[in-house]
C-alpha cells in the first residue's frame, strides 16, 4: 500500500514537472514569436476634396473640424461669390480660421487634378 502511495506521489510531481516545463517551453515560443513580428504601421490617407464642386455632405467629411453647418456655409459662400480661386480665400467663409485653413490645405483642391 505504502508503495502505491508512493508510486502515485512521484508519477503526480513527474506530470506536474512535465506541465511546467511544456508551459514554459511555449511561453518563450510565444513571446519570441510576438517579438519576431513587424510593428505594424497605421497608414493615414487624406482624402482630397476639390471645394469649388463639393457637396455639404463630402466637405464635412473630408475636412477636419468642417461639420454639416460649416461645409453649408462653404457652399453658400461658394454660390455668392463663385469658385474660389485660392485656398487662403476659404478664411472668408464664417467659422474657418487659419488654424482650420492650415490643417486642411494638403487636403484642398481647387480644380480637378485631370485636368
């Protein structure tokens, strides 16, 4: 009986010896394997947007800080003063400052780039 007993005590340690060392082995494996792979990098698109023949809804989307009300005031000013003819000229339009003008100039076209 003392030998069963001891049997089943020592093949226990062996398994839990055995669990260990498999846990560990796949530990470092998988650390290694998160290591190993690239960082992976965002990649941002501007969107351009041509402002002489945007609609509301596209001006608001791809102008940051530009909302519904703004990109309405855009192409309101645009249909009582005709196309605007430099980007700075989008200042005049209530609501856009220099700041606004300055974090959407990479994105504003004034003419289709075909042409």
């Amino acid at each position: 009986m003392q030998t069963a007993t001891r049997y089943i005590k020592l093949s226990f340690k062996s398994f839990l010896f055995c669990l260990a060392t498999c846990t560990a082995v796949f530990s470092v494996s998988v650390g290694a394997s998160a290591q190993e792979s690239p960082a992976s990098t965002e990649i941002v698109v501007e969107q351009q947007v041509n402002i002489n023949t945007a609609d509301a809804e596209t001006l608001a989307l791809a102008l940051d800080g530009v909302g519904m009300t703004r990109a309405m005031d855009i192409i309101a000013y645009r249909e009582q003063n005709g196309e605007f003819e430099t980007v700075e000229q989008l200042q005049e339009v209530s609501g856009i400052g220099p700041a606004t003008l300055e974090r959407n100039r990479a994105r504003i076209l004034l003419s289709d780039s075909t042409e």
